[in-house]
C-alpha cells in the first residue's frame, strides 16, 4: 500500500511539474487572424480616410466652409488613427500573411490584379513589400507629429505623404498594368 501511494504521488509531482518556458527574449509566437485585404479594408483604409478628411476646404454657392480639427476630442481621434495607421504595418510585415481571403477575387478586374497574382508579385519581392511598408509607417508618424504639435499645415503635408506612400505600394503591387509595369520586370 505505501509503494502505491509513494508511487501515486511521485506521479502526481511529475504532472505538476513546470512547463519548460520559452526563454524569457524569445518573441512570443503570433497568430495571424486577418489576410492583407483585411488589414486594409478595416484599419489602414478608414484611419488613412479619417486624416486626409480631417482638413478639408469645402466651396458651394454658399460660401467656404473649412473642416478642421478643433477640440481636444477632434486631435485626440485624429492621433487615434495616425496610431491605428503607423501600427497596422507591423501587421503587413508578418511573414506568412495572405493577400487575401480564399476564394477572393478583385473588386475591381482589369483593374486590379487578382489575389494570387498579387501574392505572386509579393512573394518574388518581399523587400519591396518590407520597404513599401516601411514608407507607410513612416508617412503615418509624419501624421502623428503633426497631430501631436496640433500643426494644419504640417497635417496637411504629411496627408500627401501619406497618399503617396500608399500610392507606391498599389502601383508596385496592386495595379502595376495602370503604371505601365508588367508582372515580369516587376523585381526591385
């Protein structure tokens, strides 16, 4: 009977013993829940869409009407989505991401290429993907300087940027026809 016992707890020590931990500077392993299209379609679009609408000079018959941040509230979602921006490009960085969803196609054909010509084109030119990226966070911590020294003129300059980094990326990627490339000789 005490063999057993020695045995059921000697047992029982083993099963509680600690996991072995990843070593405490090992990066933790992430799970990627979202392809590319989504990344764009519901965090870089809107917060892209919310800066460059945020200093706007409207003309109608009535009048000049400008749309710019005022309150607290209106630069504080304004940084909100320079910050929703500059971080979803970590998440374009991560390896193994899809273009797009299975069973997507382009919303636009003819126009855009189709998700797996798009994976193609990325898969043979991941520093330009890497770069491309890079360009876009940048653009959006030019955003988030300006927000932050509540500069319009600064926004409005780092907004071009913006649309310019976002621009490259779509010519080199998405529409590459548009910009006079061909698939083939698209390897910078």
């Amino acid at each position: 009977m005490r063999i057993l016992g020695v045995l059921c707890l000697a047992l029982a020590t083993i099963g509680c013993e600690p996991t072995s931990a990843p070593p405490a500077d090992a990066a933790p392993p992430f799970q990627i829940t979202a392809p590319i299209e989504e990344i764009m379609r519901f965090m870089i679009d809107p917060a892209a869409d919310s800066i460059w609408g945020s200093v706007v000079t409207i003309v109608t018959d009535d009048g000049v009407e400008d749309i710019v941040p005022e309150t607290d509230a209106d630069w504080a979602a304004l940084r909100g989505h320079a910050v929703t921006l500059i971080e979803s490009t970590n998440l374009l960085l991560m390896e193994g991401r899809p273009v797009a969803a299975e069973g997507s196609v382009s919303e636009m054909p003819g126009v855009d290429l189709e998700p797996e010509q798009i994976e193609e084109i990325l898969a043979a030119n991941r520093p330009a993907w890497t770069a491309l990226s890079l360009a876009l966070s940048e653009s959006g911590t030019q955003v988030l300087n300006a927000v932050d020294a509540r500069d319009l003129d600064a926004l409005l300059v780092s907004g071009d940027g913006l649309d310019l980094a976002c621009e490259n990326c779509h010519i080199q990627f998405w529409y590459p026809e548009l910009a006079g490339q061909t698939r083939a000789t698209n390897t910078n």
